[in-house]
C-alpha cells in the first residue's frame, strides 16, 4: 500500500522545522539547510512505497537529514558556526532585570559557542536530545548507533559544556 498525499502530510511536513533545525546545526547556512530539508522531502515521497513499514518516520527523516548534511559536508569540506541560542527556549520572565537578560543572552551564546566546538557526534548529540528532546532510542536510530555510544558521547558533551562554564565563570572570562 503506498503512502497517500494526505499521509504523508500528516505524517512527514510536520517534522520540517525539526528536520530544519538539524540540517543548520550541520551546516551552518540556512540556504543550504532548506535545500537538504527540500531533498529529504523528495527522497521520502519517492520512497513512499517503503514507508508503511517505518515505524518512526520522524527518526527515519532525520537519519536523511543527518546523510544528505554530512554528504553537503563532505563535498564543502568547511566548519559549522555557532547560534545554538535558536534551538533553546530560554523563557525570560517578568521579573528579568536588563542586566540579568544580557547575562542570560552571553552565557547561552557561550554555550552555542562551547557545543560548536564538540565533536562531530556529540555535537549531534546534544542538538538532538537537549534541544529537539528526542529519546536516546531515537537519538540512535536517527545516528545509527547503540544506545551506549549514545549515552556515552551525551554525558562527555554536556561535561565538556559544564566544564567550559565553570572555567569562563571562575575566571571571568567571556
């Protein structure tokens, strides 16, 4: 049975900014980033005959979105920059005194800044579970990994992040 038009607008348009979100953290650009969103649009329709058998099509196109970033990658050979601040809802309240907003707005883009400077797998990590909240079965479906490496390189992501914060503030530094 194929996957209808109307399945596949339940199912697959709904992840777009998610799938979004993904591609710019990989890329860094957010032209190139629409095109792999588009591409994983069009490998999925044309791969709909396939898709009554997945059994999570979220993971299933992002694991797309991962492929066609890192092949965007490859051929580019370049580095990603930073604005993990996107990603993070970081409500300010009422109460938020403008000098504690601006604090608030340097530590997260030092965090943006930490995460960019991970490595490849763990900054891939911590987008998907801390900032998109995928589950760590999920997180290993989407990478292809075993849930191990998956726990493993999220706990030495957010260490080297915690790490990095304790130093900056202990020493002042920005």
């Amino acid at each position: 049975m194929n996957m209808s038009l109307e399945a596949f607008k339940t199912r697959v348009l709904p992840t777009k900014d998610k799938l979004y979100r993904f591609a710019f953290k990989m890329l860094g650009d957010q032209d190139e980033a629409q095109d792999v969103v588009q591409e994983v649009f069009i490998k999925v329709w044309n791969g709909r005959d396939q898709m009554d058998q997945l059994e999570n099509m979220e993971a299933w196109c992002m694991r797309i979105t991962r492929n066609l970033s890192l092949d965007k990658i490859k051929s580019k050979t370049r580095k990603m920059t930073d604005h993990i601040q996107e990603g993070f809802d970081v409500s300010q309240g009422d109460g938020l005194t403008p000098y504690r907003s601006t604090e608030m707005d340097d530590t997260m883009k030092n965090i943006g800044r930490f995460i960019a400077s991970l490595p490849e797998k763990q900054k891939q990590i911590i987008q998907l579970r801390d900032v998109e909240g995928y589950s760590y079965k999920e997180i290993g479906d989407i990478l292809e990994i075993d849930m191990n490496q998956v726990k493993v390189n999220l706990f030495r992501a957010r260490q080297a992040v915690k790490e990095n914060l304790l130093n900056m503030n202990a020493y002042g530094l920005q």
